[in-house]
C-alpha cells in the first residue's frame, strides 16, 4: 500500500500508525491496508463493519483485529487519512482528535 505524507508537516500520526502496526501486528496491518485499497480501487465502501461516518464528516477504516483509523474527505474526493488506534480506545477523544488535524490540514491550505 503506498501512502503520500504532508510534506509541510514532518509528523504524521496515520503513517507513524500504520508503520507501528505493519511492525506488531501483521495480521491486523494486512486487514486494514484492504479496507483502504478497496475503498481507494472501488469508492466508499458501504459495509459498516469496514468502514463507517462517525461524526461531522470523520470517517473510519476497521480491521479484523480491532485497529482503527480515522479519515476524511477533501474536495474532489481525496481521502485524507489522519490517525489511528486500537479498538477499545474512547472513541470521542479519537473523533475529536481527527476534526483537530482536519482543522490544521485544512487551514494550512488556505
């Protein structure tokens, strides 16, 4: 899976995460890099067990194994993957933690 970092911004939580988990968890990376292939090969994906809207345009991928990472949509359709975390985490500091970095994104584009 090939993934592109902000090159304005060095630390970048969804590749740091996604690299983490390619380390300890193959099993769940495996999982997860096919959500995001199938949504990037064939658009939204409407089973809810893999992905699913959680707040205020914040999406997430779900793997098997329980990793999760949160997601948005910028114009034009590019999704724009901004961090993730093992399932049983608090998902609203998560979701409020995902609007946070799509509010930096988005004002470092203006």
């Amino acid at each position: 899976m090939d993934l592109a970092s902000d090159p304005l911004h060095e630390d970048c939580p969804a590749r740091s995460f996604i690299d983490d988990l390619r380390r300890a968890q193959p099993a769940s990376y495996k999982s997860l890099s096919a959500v995001i292939q199938q949504h990037a090969d064939h658009g939204p994906i409407l089973n809810e067990q893999k992905s699913r809207e959680l707040d205020d345009g914040i999406y997430e991928f779900k793997s098997r194994q329980g990793a999760r990472i949160l997601w948005f949509y910028e114009p034009g359709k590019v999704t724009i993957l901004v961090h993730g975390f093992s399932k049983g985490a608090k998902l609203k500091p998560e979701v409020k933690r995902a609007k946070e970095l799509r509010d930096r994104w988005r004002s470092r584009l203006r």
